[in-house]
C-alpha cells in the first residue's frame, strides 16, 4: 500500500485545497499539514475559511477510522480555529460516504458545532459549495 501524502495549498478565492493520496494517517496529515501549509500560512489568512480536500486517490486503513478522525478534529480545535465548510471529493469508493458521515460528525463534536462538511462526487460542485460560505453572511462569521 502507498504511503500517505498530501499537497495543501490556498487559493486566489481564499478556499484551501488539499489533495491526499495514499493510504489515510492522521498522525502524517497533521504533521504534513504543518510543514507544508501552517509554516507558509498564518492562522489569520485561513481561518474560518472553507476547505475542498481531493480524496479520490486516497483510501482509509482498515481499522479505527474514529481515532483517526478525532486526532484531526483534536488538532483543529487546539488551534481553536473558527468553523468552516468542508467539501471532500470521494469517488465512489466503498464505504467512503460512512465515513465521511463519521468524520463530519466527529468535527461538530471535537471540533466546533458549527463546522458543515459533505461529500461530494464531483469536484466542481464541492468546490463550488464550499466557495458559497464566502459568499454569504452566515452564523459561523459572528462566532468569537
């Protein structure tokens, strides 16, 4: 199996991209995350700022998808970051619309309540759901 990787970048718009290939890591998604993105970036560009992570190359381990999962929400929330949405681009691969449930829920309760995630098929649309949260006045701007 392939190890994890991933390329995170912030768009023009403001939206940030993250593609991840390989078999899922927490511990390597939260270590990359800081060398490639946090160390060029600080907080104040990208917080509360939508997100479109690319998974289609990317595949869960076979055990414990909810350590997984918390170890990401457990990273966001000590940055104590504002809530966002997140769009995740799947394909469609076995299981990858449970987990994307399970991992949607695991941000409203580790992370912030108010964080909204979804999966999507195609890329396109994703992406354009996550842009519409800048586009709009919503709750998540007028939280603290």
């Amino acid at each position: 199996m392939q190890r994890f990787g991933m390329t995170m970048e912030l768009d023009e718009r403001g939206v940030v991209i993250t593609v991840c290939e390989g078999v899922f890591d927490a511990s390597q998604w939260v270590r990359q995350r800081r060398a490639i993105f946090e160390s060029r970036y600080p907080l104040e560009a990208y917080d509360g700022h939508p997100v479109v992570s690319d998974m289609r190359r990317c595949q869960l381990p076979a055990l414990d998808w909810a350590s997984q999962f918390k170890a990401i929400a457990d990273a966001m929330k000590h940055q104590r970051m504002k809530p966002f949405r997140r769009a995740l681009i799947i394909g469609r691969k076995d299981g990858a619309d449970l987990a994307v449930a399970l991992f949607a829920q695991y941000q409203k309760i580790f992370h912030h309540p108010d964080v909204e995630t979804r999966a999507f098929l195609d890329y396109d649309e994703g992406y354009a759901w996550a842009l519409a949260s800048l586009d709009r006045p919503s709750e998540c701007a007028k939280l603290p």
